[in-house]
C-alpha cells in the first residue's frame, strides 16, 4: 500500500470517528434535552401550590403547546375540578422514581394523596414543547417495587 493511500484511510477513519463521537454527542444532548423538558412537565403540572396558580399557569404555558395548554390550564374549568379535588387545595410535591425520554415514573407528596401510589407521565415533544401527554396511575406497582428503579 502507498503512503497516499495509507494516509487517505487514516484520515478517513479519523473523520468517523469524529463524525460518530459528534454523534453520540448529538444523542446525549437530545435525552438530556428531552428530560429536562420531561421534568419541566411534571414540576409545571404537580408541583402545586394554591397560592402561586398563576405561576404554575405560566410554567405550563412555556412548556406546552397551545392546544395542550387549553386543556391542562388551571384557568380551563375540568383542570381546576380535577387538580382541586385531587389536592383538595393542599401543597403538592412530585418525587421522580424513574426517568426515561418520553416517560417518568413518579409519587406525589401530599396530604391528600397516599404516597404510597405510583403514576407515570409519557410524553412527546417538538421544538421545546410538549405536544402531547398521557397520564396512568401504575395500579400493578406496590411500592416495594420501587426499589425496582430507586
């Protein structure tokens, strides 16, 4: 083989490994992007505090769609109903049990909830905002398995 062509394979497995390095990188950087957009989500929606609704509003309007915000809004008559008689008008504080893209598994610290229940969030998102949201209660989940993901 010639130093030319020698040289050529060098610099091409030079270029990807860079390229695949850049890559993952870029991969690394959309699921952390994509968590913090998750844990956002879960904060603006059940870290609730009766006296800052107007915050928490506004944390969700930067976080959702403009079609999800209608419907996950506290000033949205269902949102209010469900979120009142959820947390009876108490503090509420949601503790993360597992994180992936897309989904986190979670309890919420309340004095109307037990904490021994287990919920779960997936999402999706385009653009820094969620545009669309499933929310389950994960009823086949005791809480000693947690320590599945804790």
């Amino acid at each position: 083989m010639s130093k030319s062509t020698t040289r050529f394979f060098l610099v091409l497995v030079l270029i990807l490994a860079i390229g695949l390095g850049g890559i993952h990188g870029y991969r690394g950087w959309v699921q952390s992007r994509d968590l913090r957009i998750g844990i956002e989500l879960l904060y603006a929606m059940y870290d609730f505090n009766p006296i800052a609704l107007a915050a928490q509003d506004a944390a969700l309007e930067a976080i959702l769609s403009p079609e999800l915000f209608r419907l996950y809004s506290l000033s949205f008559d269902q949102r209010q109903l469900h979120a009142y008689l959820r947390f009876q008008n108490a503090m509420a504080t949601p503790h993360i049990i597992h994180i992936e893209p897309g989904r986190i598994v979670y309890w919420i610290e309340t004095s109307n909830i037990s904490p021994l229940r287990t919920f779960q969030i997936e999402y999706r998102h385009r653009g820094g905002r969620v545009v669309s949201i499933s929310e389950t209660e994960l009823f086949f989940l005791p809480p000693s398995g947690r320590d599945f993901w804790e």
